[in-house]
C-alpha cells in the first residue's frame, strides 16, 4: 500500500518557525511605544498613533500593519481596536496590566541565539541555576515580574481547589506569595506559609503587606531542595518550578512535602507539564529549554513523571488535571 502523503510539502511552516523571532520583537516594539495603550485610550488610527508613539506616520502604518497580522489589533468600522486579550493584559495602567511577564524572558534573547555553543558547552550544570546567587534586588525584578499574571493563576487555584475545609496552606517555593494571597483572600479560615528562598522570602512580605494578608500569611525563608520544609499543614501548593530542577530534585521535594503534611492533607503540583508520552506542549518545552541559559540541571517534566513523583512519595488518590491549558497542568494527591 502507498503511505506516501498526497499533499505536497513546502517550507512554509518551517519560514514562518525561521522568522517567529520577529513577531516577539514586534510585541515587544509595541508595549516599548505604549500600542495597545494608546489606541485603549482613542488614538483610533495611524495618523493619530504616530503622534502618540512619537514615530513617523509610515513606521506607524508599519507597525500597525503586522499587529493587524498578528492578531493584536483589529477593526471596528474606521478604527483601530485592540484585541480582547491585549485590552485586558497589555493597556498600561489597568489592574490587569502583564506586560512585566510578557517581557520576563527579553533580557534571555541573546543567549537563545547563542543556544548552540550552549548546549555544546561543557560546563555542568548547576542544582540552582539562576538562582544560586540570587540577591533581593533580583528576586524583586524577578517577581514583580512573575507576580503580574501569577494572581490571576492563584485566583483560579483558589477557585478549582476545595479548601474550605482546610486550615494552613504551605506554598512551596511561593515566590511572590500570589497562590497564598488569593487562597486566604478566598477562605475566611485558612492560613499561609511562603517556603522560598530567604531573598526571595523579603521580596514576599512586600507583596503580602500590598495586599493586606500579613496577619494569615507568614514567611519561611530556605532552599526547598535542601531545607526541611515547615510541618502541621494539611493542604500545600507548589506552582511553577518544576522545569527548574532535574526529575531526581523533584521526586525529593514530593517526598519531603508528604512528609510535612498531616495525614489527610492534599498536595496540588501545579506546574509546566509535557502530555502523558513526553510530546509538547510546546510552551513546557521550551521553559525546560529555557534552563540551558541559566546553566541549571532542569528539564522538563511529562505528567506521567509528576504522577509517578506524587505516587511514589505514598500519596494516593493520585489524579492530573488541565490547569490552564497548553500552558500548565496540576497533579494532585492525598496523603493517607
């Protein structure tokens, strides 16, 4: 029989993977001139933008022209609109504003175009990565980064997890506390404790004190793959960190979370999963990707591994769920 496919290949899909590179500076162009910001606000067409963004009317229409390509604008009759996700994340000033997590990885775009002598490179890597001499001042870069989409993930763990019967919420590796923050927001009886890094942990109770849960959240500053973690919790949350670390440095924490947790307690890795046969997403491929810039020991995880990490460490009733599709998946248990 003839498997040979019937349509022809070209190398459209592989010219458009060659060029991705431009959209991002496109975006990144366009936040840089304050785009979406200005058109939120009525400057509904190229002459009008090119005034806003202090650029001649043709690099306007330039622009203007590949954001309409992109998807990042649209039409309404004669003007200009932005597109129902860049109103909400990319108009400065609005409460929903991320623009300091769409551009967390922009500092990294050299070294992805160096990704080559990095792969080759024989240096090995670290346990902690970027992290190893993390000081307060970068970890506050980092999550003022982190923490502007990290609250909207945060609400959604507060509303898909059943914590009204919970009372000490541990947050493992919490970073700006947004988990913790919304889950005491969410249940007038829990409380929180922030395990993270001790520069980490400072940066923590800024944001802890900015949304006013200093009383029901305490911090605890330490290395997680290193530290034992604090006890007497029955529900504990680690989200976004997997791809940081090796499968060996993740199987030890799981252990060490089912031992810090009363029996009953409930443990939710929320994280950058690969599907069940390790084949994309592609965005968890790439944050284990990203790690080679940072010279760290991480990769990324399949759910079958979260699963087996989770199982292994004795709990039971061991499930996965989407999380926030393509994007994260939580694996879940319960200690017995």
């Amino acid at each position: 029989m003839d498997t040979a496919p019937t349509g022809r290949v070209d190398t459209t899909r592989l010219q458009h993977l060659a060029r991705a590179y431009c959209q991002s500076a496109v975006l990144f162009t366009a936040i840089d001139l304050g785009l979406f910001t200005h058109v939120s606000g009525g400057a509904s067409d190229v002459e009008a933008l090119a005034t806003a963004m202090q650029v001649s009317p043709l690099n306007a229409e330039r622009l203007v022209t590949v954001c309409l390509a992109m998807g990042l604008l649209g039409r309404d009759g004669d003007r200009l609109v932005n597109a129902p996700d860049v109103e909400k994340y990319l108009v400065a000033g609005e409460r929903s504003y991320a623009a300091a997590w769409m551009q967390f990885t922009r500092p990294d775009v050299a070294g992805w175009f160096d990704l080559t002598a990095r792969l080759r490179s024989p240096e090995p890597p670290s346990r902690l990565g970027m992290y190893a001499d993390l000081d307060v001042d970068r970890a506050r870069a980092y999550h003022e980064a982190t923490a502007s989409i990290g609250l909207g993930a945060g609400r959604r763990f507060a509303r898909r997890v059943d914590l009204a019967d919970r009372h000490r919420l541990l947050d493992v590796g919490g970073g700006s506390g947004a988990y913790s923050i919304a889950a005491v927001q969410a249940h007038e009886g829990l409380e929180a404790i922030v395990f993270d890094l001790p520069p980490v942990v400072e940066v923590t109770a800024e944001h802890l004190a900015r949304h006013g849960v200093t009383d029901r959240v305490t911090t605890v500053g330490g290395d997680f793959t290193a530290d034992p973690l604090p006890d007497g919790c029955d529900v504990a949350v680690m989200a976004s960190n997997l791809p940081i670390y090796d499968g060996e440095v993740i199987a030890a924490v799981v252990e060490k979370v089912f031992a810090a947790l009363t029996d009953g307690g409930r443990f939710h890795l929320v994280g950058e999963m690969l599907g069940p046969e390790g084949v994309g997403p592609l965005d968890p491929a790439l944050w284990g990707m990203q790690e080679v810039l940072y010279g760290s020991e991480g990769r990324a995880h399949s759910v079958t591994e979260c699963l087996g990490y989770l199982r292994h460490a004795g709990f039971g009733a061991v499930g996965a769920e989407d999380f926030v599709p393509g994007v994260l998946t939580m694996v879940s248990g319960s200690k017995p």
